[in-house]
C-alpha cells in the first residue's frame, strides 16, 4: 500500500507557528483541507502530546504527529509542514523541529504497509534537511516520492 | 523470539519501529516476531516479548516487565537501533 496521497493542500511550507501546538494544529488544518479529517483532529493529536509527553519527535527535526483512528478520520491522510522557524516540542535529543508529518489512517492495521514506505523515504539521512529547505510544493512531494 | 514496539497510539511511530526492526534483526540474520502496540496495552502484549523497543517517555508508563527496554532516540537510524538490538539480544 502506497503513502496516503500528498496532495498540494495538504503541504504547508514556511508555516508560521509560535509553538509546537501551532505547528501540529498547521499539520491538521492541511489534513482537513486535503479531506482527509474533521478539524477535530488537530486537537486529537494535539492531545496525544500532552497526554504522552514529545515522543512523536522520532527523529532529528522530524515530528511524526497522529492520533488513533476515529470518527475525525475520513479517509487515510498525510500531510507535510516545514517552519518558517523551528520550535521546541521538549525533546531530549531531537529538537529543534522544523518538519511535522501529519498522519490519519482509518484502519490501523491496513496503514502498516504505508508507514513502511515513510521509513524508505527517511532510512534516507538526507530526507529531513532536504524537506526543511525545501521551497516548493513539487519539491516536497518530489522528497516524499510523489510521482508528478 | 517476540519484540513488541510501544508509542502512544500504536499506529505511527511504534510502526516506523517495527518496520525498521525488521529490516535490522534481517540484517542480522535473527529471527523475531516484531509487533507495534500502544502503551494503553502494554502489559497483555508484551508478557511474554523479550524486547520492547520504545521511547523514553513510555518508560515509566511500562512498568514492570521482564523484557529488556530499549530506548530509541532517532527512529530513522538503522545503526541505532542495530547496535542496541545486538545489545539486548546478544
């Protein structure tokens, strides 16, 4: 199973947010706008966070930010944000963020196959900085293996 | 040999883990069963796992196992987790 489609509504770049709840609210905003979830799903991410504390920053600038499946998912959905400025999620070993994956799926277990195709992409050391600089739309979907 | 990879919601980056840990315990020609599982289900899912693979947020939440915990900073960094698997498999 392929990524979720990343289409240009749900890539936001040099998003301005003041915090990291601004910045995975951006990540929501775009998954709503790509139709993939009900504005409720920000803040159900949002929430994870809190609740869990900043784990979903999996990598060096990268935050995976998600929630579980529910009624706020319409349909599997991935959304890509880079910051005008980074921000701090309390990380210890990996902040500054300045790239946020937004992720729905519908079915937990059928999105395995396509979190498997978000490691190819990023088992690539180069990816997240490339994504950070990016500067256009094309470019982020060319870095996340869109076929344009 | 059972690896259990614990997040908050169990569908994103306990995934990621378990993807990744596959290809490295592939690599290093072991044979495990790899399941990603949220925290809430921690304690049914992994009595009987030798290794959870998580990170250090879900520590504390673990609570007693008789696994080995193994933290992971960066999710993406094969050599990471192929250096601390080899550590608690070996």
């Amino acid at each position: 199973m392929p990524l979720p489609q990343l289409t240009e509504e749900s890539v936001v770049i040099g998003a301005k947010a003041e915090d990291w709840r601004a910045a995975v609210r951006e990540a929501g905003a775009a998954l709503t706008r790509s139709g993939a979830t009900l504005p409720a799903y920000a803040e159900e991410m949002v929430r994870m966070i809190d609740e869990h504390g900043p784990y979903v920053v999996i990598a060096p600038g990268l935050a995976l930010a998600h929630a579980r499946p529910g009624p706020a998912v319409l349909a599997n959905g991935l959304a890509v944000v880079t910051l005008a400025t980074p921000v701090n999620f309390g990380h210890p070993h990996n902040d500054p963020v300045s790239v946020i994956l937004g992720l729905a799926v519908a079915d937990a277990e059928a999105h395995l196959a396509s979190v498997a195709e978000l490691a190819n992409i990023f088992n690539d050391e180069g990816a997240i900085p490339a994504l950070a600089a990016a500067d256009s739309v094309e470019e982020v979907q060319r870095i996340m293996g869109v076929q344009l | 040999m059972k690896i259990v990879a614990i997040c908050g919601a169990g569908i994103g980056s306990s995934a990621i883990l378990k993807v990744n840990a596959e290809r490295v315990l592939a690599r290093l020609g072991i044979e495990a069963d790899v399941t990603a599982a949220d925290i809430a289900s921690v304690q049914t899912v992994a009595t009987d796992a030798q290794v959870i693979l998580t990170s250090a947020e879900f520590v504390d939440a673990i609570g007693k196992t008789f696994a080995d915990i193994v933290v992971i900073e960066n999710y993406f960094d094969a050599n990471e987790l192929m250096v601390k698997l080899e550590e608690a498999l070996g």
